[in-house]
C-alpha cells in the first residue's frame, strides 16, 4: 500500500511540474470527479433512511458517465462562458438571469 502512495505521489508531481495549468485548474479537475461520484449517495446515506448499497452504486455509475459524456462531448470554454453571463446579470433578478443563460448553454449543445 506504502509503494501505491508514493508511485501516486511521484505521478501527481510529474503532471503539475509538466502541466500549463494553474493549481487553481489543477485542484478544480480533480474535485470534479470526487463531486460527481460521491456527492448525491452521501447526501441520501444521511438524511434518506431507505437508501441502500444497490441506490449508492447507481448513483456513483450514473454520476460518472455522465460526466465524461460532457467532459468528452462539450467544449471546455462552454460553461464558463455561460457562468460569466450569469455573474455579469447577478444585479438582475436571480430567474431572468439563469433563463437568459440558457440560450448560450444551448448554443453550445448544438441546439
């Protein structure tokens, strides 16, 4: 196990020390994944008593592919254009600034 922790170790800094990214990027990518997995079956496993392993795996398996479906399929400068629009219209009403977001994030769907 020891040997595991520092192959990863010595991995992870060969990636930061070869990367263009700033660790503000760095540390965000790999909250992502950690977000999309674990997020929902925590939340249910506190406060929902009928959640169970089978719903946790689930949850984890669907909460993955879909992330890497968007991760391959969208562009990467799509949501943060569409939440630049939403923090420049933060002065107008909370609704019609996520309504008049929508029209870029469809644009980026193709739709």
């Amino acid at each position: 196990m020891r040997i595991v922790v520092v192959c990863f170790a010595v991995a992870v800094t060969l990636f930061a020390l070869t990367s263009s990214a700033s660790i503000y990027e760095m540390v965000g990518n790999a909250y992502k994944i950690t977000l999309v997995a674990a997020f929902i079956p925590l939340v249910c496993g506190l406060y929902w008593k009928r959640a169970n392993t089978q719903g946790a795996l689930f949850a984890i398996s669907a909460g993955v592919s879909t992330w890497l479906l968007l991760e391959v399929s969208m562009p990467t400068d799509c949501g943060r254009r569409n939440w630049r629009v939403v923090d420049e219209r933060a002065g107008d009403a909370g609704g019609i600034a996520v309504a008049q977001s929508c029209a870029p994030a469809l644009s980026c769907l193709g739709v």
